[in-house]
C-alpha cells in the first residue's frame, strides 16, 4: 500500500490562535478548475458564497502561499490548499486562564467554568487552546485530553508535536490518576463511600448521557469529604476509573445527589451561553502519571475552589470576572 504524502508545512500564520482550514485535492481529480472542485466541495453549504469570495480576493492559497484563483487548472497530480475561515464574533469569557506547571514539552492549567477545551462548535477563539497559543506564544500547543466547557480545573496540552502522541496515549491507556471535587446536596441515609457502575451513552446531537441496561462501561467512587453546611450541602470527591461523556455529573445524579449548578441532569435548563451565575460545582482537583518523556513522576493540584462551598450566596449571585 502506497503511503500518503506528508502534508506540507502550512503557508498560512495561525489568526488568534486558530490553524488556517487545510484541504487536500485528490490527485486526478474530476473538476476542471480549482473553483469547480470548491464549488463542489461546499455545495449548498454556508461556507460557499465565502470561499468565493476568499477565492476572488487571493485568500485561497498553495504550499507557496500565493493565491489561487478559480479559473486556475486543476492539478493532475493533485494538491493542497489553505484558506481562513471567517470566525463569527465570540463574547469573551472573561476568567482568566492560570499556568499550573511550563516546561519544555507539557503545560498544566487551570482552567475556570464556562470555557472550552478546544474549538467546537459556535466556540472557537474562547477557548483554553485558542488563548494559550496566543497568550503564551506557543502555536504548536495541542491538548493532551478535554474538559468540559462547565467544569473548572486541571487540563494538560502537549507543547511539541513531536510529544503529542505520548501524553495523549497516557490518557487513552487510562494512565492518569484523575480525581475530581464536587458540591452537592447533603443526604444523611447515604453510604459513603461507594462505587457507581453503569452504562452511560450518548446520542450525537442530544445534551444528555443516559445510563442504559447493558454492560458497565462508566466506573465512579464517590467519597464524602464533608458536610454541614448551612445550605445543606456537601463537598464529594469523584474518582473515574472510566471516561464516559458527563459520567461524573450521570452518576451523581442518579445517587440523586446532582451537582449543583447542573444545566444538564436532573433536568435540561439551557442557559444563555454567556449567563456565568452559578456555575457547575465541578472541579478536576488532581492529575498524577508518569511522564512520558521526561519521565518525571507528577502530581498536579488546581488551585481553585468551589465558589458555593465557601460562597453559597456569592455562588447564587454570580461570580466575577478576573
């Protein structure tokens, strides 16, 4: 089997911290033009009338960043092509972003509620990858795993491409110690600690996991780590052994104990994506391993905290910005 060529470095910078669109031309391909093959490729699509445009202005480019028209011939042998997407405007998210441990092949931040890992969706540029890469001057980052955009805490991010694959095999070989806070209701009948088994899927396009008859694939221990609060909650720690989508938030609902602030689970509440009161008192407190490259053994701590468990009522309020 024939192996594909290596893509050629992009000729296009990084806008705001986001890599250029990259698209691969077929070789002997069936449109007799540049245009008719990116016509074809976003047919019908919104991005249509802007490639268009891009094409008619030189922001469509090749390897030797010179822009390409839509008359040009399309090459036999095939090729590449770049071009930036025009991005809609982003309300910042206006927490900031805090370096937990630099060096030369990993970063470890803490990342507050209410931002992304990584571009998904209508967040691009308000992102934990998107900002660091600017804020830091580090284009090469790329995450080593995700986090939700509502829990806080500890995220990884590979510095060097060449390193990427190995800290993110750590993750997928199940690795990493992750333990997790939570604040939640306080019930007195209830055993601690315990370990939850289920099986968690989600269904592409809804917001909420459900737990399935089926074989177990989610594992969580949940323990108490306090309680008597004057608003009847209780602090919880969350070990996953698994990592399902929203496993953690899935399990301590159906204890019947849902984090609090969930927009999710018990009951769906959609709020605006820029309404930051209240946010899920979920936080990845630690991430110990052993690293891969430098094999150092680590063991990160978040230095944020559960507003609502120190703050019930600043909690309700809303927290602010900075």
């Amino acid at each position: 089997m024939r192996r594909r060529a290596a893509v050629p470095p992009s000729p296009l910078p990084q806008r705001s911290g986001i890599d250029p669109v990259h698209l691969r031309m077929p070789p002997a391909g069936p449109h007799p033009t540049v245009g008719a093959f990116l016509a074809d490729r976003y047919a019908d699509g919104p991005g249509a009338a802007a490639v268009t445009e891009l094409l008619r202005t030189g922001g469509v480019v090749g390897p030797d960043g010179r822009g390409v028209r839509a008359e040009d011939p399309y090459p036999p042998e095939g090729g590449h092509l770049w071009f930036h997407r025009e991005l809609a405007p982003e309300t910042p998210v206006p927490f900031p972003l805090r370096v937990v441990h630099r060096d030369p092949h990993l970063l470890v931040v803490d990342k507050p509620h209410f931002l992304a890992t990584t571009p998904r969706g209508s967040h691009i540029t308000q992102t934990a990858l998107a900002r660091l890469r600017t804020e830091l001057e580090l284009p090469d980052l790329s995450p080593a795993h995700r986090l939700d955009r509502l829990t806080a805490g500890l995220v990884m991010f590979s510095v060097r491409p060449e390193d990427r694959g190995a800290y993110q095999l750590l993750f997928q070989r199940k690795s990493v110690r992750k333990e997790y806070e939570a604040v939640a209701a306080y019930d007195p009948s209830a055993d601690f600690p315990r370990t939850l088994r289920s099986r968690i899927e989600k269904t592409r396009g809804v917001i909420a996991a459900r737990e399935v008859p089926g074989e177990p694939n989610a594992e969580t221990t949940v323990e108490l780590l306090a309680h008597g609060h004057p608003a009847g909650l209780a602090r919880y720690r969350l070990t996953p052994h698994t990592g399902r989508t929203h496993q953690l938030r899935v399990h301590m609902n159906a204890l019947g104990l849902p984090i609090l602030g969930d927009p999710v689970y018990p009951e769906v509440t959609d709020p605006a994506p820029d309404d930051y009161r209240r946010p899920l008192q979920l936080l990845a407190r630690h991430l110990e391993f052993t690293d891969p490259v430098t094999g150092t053994e680590h063991r990160f701590t978040s230095g944020l905290t559960l507003s609502a468990w120190t703050d019930y009522d600043g909690w309700a309020a809303g927290p602010a910005a900075g």
